[in-house]
C-alpha cells in the first residue's frame, strides 16, 4: 500500500512540471510579443483598386512636356510719329508691302510750324546773302585804298631816294630833305597798318561767312527735318508683311507716340512656351526641344528668356533650327519635348499619385511574395512626365505601389489581396 501512494505522488508532480512549464513558455511568448513583437500598424487593400510598377535600371531622358504657342518672328507696332486727326484709312488688315500706305493724318499746327520755319529760313537766306555782299564790297574798299596807298609808298620812296643823293651833293637843303623823309616813312607805316588791317578784316570776314554758312545748313536740314514731320503724317507699312490690325476711325484724335496696330512678319514663326517656375534655373539659351506636326518632327532652339515669373510661369521663346512646317498658323498650340540636360543610366521609378501623397519621400514596397507592401524612405533626384529618378532607397526589380496613397492613412503596411 505505501508503495502505490508513493507512485500517485510521483505523476502528480510529473503533471505538475508539465503544467508549469508549458505555463512558462506562453507567458514568454507573450512577454516576447509585447516587447519585442511586431507593432506596425497595418491595412488590407485590394490588388486590383492599386497600381504597381517595377523599379528598373535604364536610360533616364531629362526633359519636359511643355505647350508653345505659334507667333510671328517679329512683330512690328505702328506707332504715330506725329499727332492729328485721322484723314482717311486705305487698309485695315491683309498682306502689305513696305511703304503701302495705310492712313493718313492732319495737324494744323504743324502746317503752321512748317511755313514759320520756311519763313525764317527764307528771310535768312536774304541776310545771308546782303551780308556777303556787305563784306565783299568791304574787302574790294581795302584793296583799292591798299593799291592807292602802295602808288603813293613808290612815289615817296623814289622822292626819298632822289633827295639823299641831291642832299650829299648839297643841292637841296636838309629841310627838304627831312621833309621827304618823313613823308616817305609816314606812308609806309599807313601802308603797314592798312595791310595789317585788311589781313585781320580778311580772317574775320571767312569766319563770319563760315559761320552763316553753317547756321543756313542748320536751318535748312531743320527744315528737312520738319518736312520729314508732314511726311510722317502718313502712315506707311515700315516692312513686308501682314497688317494684323489697324485700331483707328475717320475723325479719331491721335497722339504722339500712340499705337495704332501691328504688322506681323511672316518670313518665319517662333513658338512662345511657358514653363513652370521651378525649372527657372535650369532652363538657359541654346537649348534643344521638338514637336511632332503632320507625321514630322521639327526641331526648335530656345533664343530667348522672359526671366518675369507669373502665376508660377516664365516664357521662353524658341524658334525652328531647320525647316518650318508649311500649314502652320499663328496660334496653334504644339506640345513641344523641351530637353534640359543629357541622358544617363539611372533608377527609374514610373510617375504616379504617391508622390502627391508622400512628396516623393517614401514609397510601399512589395516583399517578395507580393502578399505584403512596406513603407520604406527613398530619395527622388530629376524628374520627366514619364519617370522620377531614383536616388537613394530602391533596388532594380523590386516592385512599388505608385497610385496614389490618400486611401491609406499612415499606416506602416499594406496586406494585399
């Protein structure tokens, strides 16, 4: 009897270890779960309502999709070089030739202003013309008195002469001899002096013709100029080309300096494209883009930046480097491939509405069973409408969920079905 109890003792205590340790053992696994268990949170979505694409290593093509719009080459404004009243209008729009006249103007005043010019020119001419007569009757009083004056000088020194010899000789007194001196020195200094002075009056008097003859040439190219104003009245075609527009009516006022229409030039056309402000700095002259018109390819170059930014765009202008498509009509819209930089080898991952979601941050990457998409940190560089490059976070052949994310809160995993 005492050796069956012992044997009951024996397997109660057998049961009990048991017990205790299969006891142990959860508490631990549940001791392990909460401290060191997974604790993301998680969502179940449906494989077909999510888009997911593959991370692959290729060719990344840095450019943009823009829209340019077709222009003229250039563009000729018609501004009014005088003011008046519109006369009469001969073209409102159409093909012009350089010089066609297109409208004409009055102005009374400046008809007035003409005839005062021409008047005072006229009347200045006429003093011109008695003042060179004034110093040319001048300059031949000097010369007949110099050429009396020169008879009387020979005349004095030959009477000078003759006395000295007739003095030496004691023919005549001193007196006379004196006297003839002093009439022989006395005409030669009034010579002198009336030399001296016709050579001042001479110089002065080319300096006074020259000096008239300019003020009449600056009267009279001031009088061109002014009858250049009456022909400016005419409004006339400055180049070849087709009138857009001509903004004006029989009767209208007109001011200096207004705008009355434009003349497009049509050799050429150049397309005007705006572009978002964030590739402002990276968008410089020279470079390359093209469009596809009519089953071709045509080939444009940027000439020009408007730096100006509104509503978060600036313009460039881009003009054909080849050939110019032959229906192309002034503003047709074109998307145009604008290339910002060379290509190279990078991760690519496809555009998609995650990144409006995450900002190109983070992305949910599927495992390898696909069953499972974790979020995971990745680092977006350059970007075209078809690709983000990929710089950091990414490996080639892992796939990514790339619709958009707004669906999924923040939670840490997505558990596809």
């Amino acid at each position: 009897m005492g050796m069956d109890r012992k044997i009951e003792n024996k397997a109660k205590k057998r049961r009990m270890i048991i017990w205790i340790s299969v006891s142990a053992v959860f508490v631990g696994v549940v001791f392990y779960q909460i401290i060191f268990g997974d604790k993301s949170s998680r969502l179940n979505v449906d494989v077909d309502k999510i888009t997911i694409e593959e991370i692959r290593e290729d060719a990344f093509l840095d450019y943009i999709a823009v829209n340019g719009t077709v222009e003229p080459i250039q563009t000729i404004f018609l501004d009014a070089v005088e003011g008046g009243t519109v006369d009469s209008i001969f073209k409102r729009d159409g093909d012009v030739e350089q010089g066609d006249k297109l409208a004409s103007l009055s102005n009374i005043n400046l008809l007035l202003e003409i005839s005062r010019h021409e008047a005072e020119v006229t009347r200045n001419v006429n003093d011109f013309r008695m003042t060179r007569i004034q110093l040319d009757q001048q300059n031949l009083r000097y010369r007949n008195d110099l050429l009396d004056l020169s008879y009387s000088l020979r005349q004095a020194e030959r009477r000078y002469k003759k006395n000295s010899v007739l003095r030496q000789e004691e023919h005549i007194s001193q007196e006379e001899f004196e006297l003839s001196k002093e009439q022989y020195e006395n005409t030669k200094r009034r010579f002198e002096l009336l030399h001296e002075s016709y050579r001042h009056d001479s110089i002065y008097r080319v300096a006074q013709l020259e000096s008239m003859e300019e003020s009449l040439q600056a009267m009279e190219s001031n009088l061109e100029l002014v009858s250049t104003r009456l022909e400016a009245l005419d409004v006339r075609a400055p180049v070849d080309g087709e009138l857009a527009y001509l903004d004006l009516e029989v009767g209208q006022i007109i001011n200096r300096g207004q705008t009355l229409g434009r003349i497009n030039v049509l050799d050429s056309y150049k397309l005007r494209v705006e572009i978002d402000e964030h590739y402002i700095s990276r968008v410089v002259s020279g470079l390359q883009g093209e469009f596809e018109f009519a089953g071709d390819n045509y080939e444009l170059e940027i000439t020009r930046i408007y730096p100006e930014v509104e509503a978060g765009r600036f313009a460039v202008d881009m003009e054909f480097n080849d050939s110019v498509p032959g229906q192309i009509r002034i503003g047709q819209t074109f998307r145009i491939r604008l290339e910002l930089g060379e290509s190279r080898t990078a991760l690519l991952i496809p555009r998609g509405g995650f990144y409006q979601s995450t900002g190109g941050r983070w992305v949910y990457v599927l495992d390898p069973s696909e069953s499972v998409a974790s979020r995971r940190e990745i680092r977006i560089g350059r970007q075209n409408p078809r690709y983000y490059e990929v710089l950091e976070g990414l490996e080639p052949g892992e796939k990514v969920i790339v619709s958009s994310y707004d669906n999924f809160g923040n939670v840490d995993k997505l558990m596809l079905r």
